[in-house]
C-alpha cells in the first residue's frame, strides 16, 4: 500500500531519477495558455498535482 503521509507536502525529486513519459501532441494555445498561468502564479513554477 501506499504511504499516504506525503499527500500535500512538496516533496524533492532529483532530476536524474524524472523519466518522462511518451509526448504529446498538444494545441499551441494550450502550451501558452499554461505558460501564461504559471508565470503570473505568484512566481512559482510548479502546480499541485
């Protein structure tokens, strides 16, 4: 089972250990709509998922 402690939290994930998944084929005004909303998110660079 999963250890449910870390819902939440911010949590450090080393960049060597990030695999990413398959690509996308994503509109353009999607890809800027997000990078519109994550550069007037109070400076962070992240979201809650």
């Amino acid at each position: 089972m999963s250890n449910l402690s870390n819902i939440g939290k911010l949590i450090h994930l080393y960049i060597d250990e990030i695999e990413p998944g398959d690509g996308i084929d994503a509109p353009e005004f999607l890809i800027s709509a997000t990078a519109k909303f994550l550069s007037e998110s109070g400076g962070r660079n992240w979201i809650p998922v």
